[in-house]
C-alpha cells in the first residue's frame, strides 16, 4: 500500500531566518532521489567537482559568481545555473551575503571529492 505524503507550501524567506552560518546547506524537502536545500553564502567556496552528480543553484536573494576554469558566470535573482557532473567549479560571492537553493541528487557532497573543514555531511532538515 502507498501511502502519500502531506503537501505543504515551504516558505522560503522563514526558513532562511534559520539559517545562521554561511556555506551550511539545509535540506527543506525532497523529490524524486533529490534534495531541494537552502544555504546562505558569502565569500569564497573552494574549487571542487562532483563525479556523479549535476547541482542546479537557485539565487533567490543576492549575485552568485560561479567561476569555471575558463571564465566566471554571474548568477543573478531569479536565475540558476547547472553545472554538469564532472566539471570543476567554485562559487563566490562579493562582499554582499548571498541566498541560494540547490537541486541536487541526495548523495551529493557539498565539497565533491575534497574533504576539508566546509565539508557538511548529515545535513540538517529545518
């Protein structure tokens, strides 16, 4: 027997208040083997790359810089980019702090292959 999960509406703007520390990605739902998270980011992250998995971010507040190996794509609100699996990748801010929303397979690591102290592993669902 099936059973369905409740529907509820996520506010996006309450859930972002609790978040309190930047590059610390929240899980607020999941779809089909997906994660849908929130995280708020300021600075730079470090180049990485994720083997198996494409990432879809979201800007909902702020300008994302995604810089590539041969150039930086500027993410502004409202729009997103995908970065295929394989491909290396850091994501900057400027000096303003930045709201995202990510689309991501759930096994995917914020910091790919390299382990290091902003790796965040067994995320918190808020």
């Amino acid at each position: 027997l099936l059973v369905q999960k409740e529907s509820t509406s996520i506010n996006l703007d309450k859930k972002f208040h609790q978040i309190n520390e930047h590059w610390s990605p929240k899980i607020i739902g999941e779809l089909n083997g997906q994660h849908v998270k929130l995280a708020k980011i300021k600075g730079d992250f470090i180049w990485h790359q994720h083997e198996q998995e494409d990432e879809l971010f979201m800007v909902i507040k702020g300008t994302l810089f995604m810089d590539f190996r041969d150039r930086t794509e500027v993410i502004q609100e409202g729009e997103i980019i995908i970065v295929p699996k394989g491909v290396e990748h850091r994501p900057r801010t400027e000096d303003q702090e930045v709201q995202i929303m990510l689309f991501e397979p759930m096994s995917t690591l914020n910091t790919g292959a390299v382990k290091n102290e902003l790796t965040k592993e067994n995320l918190e669902k808020i």
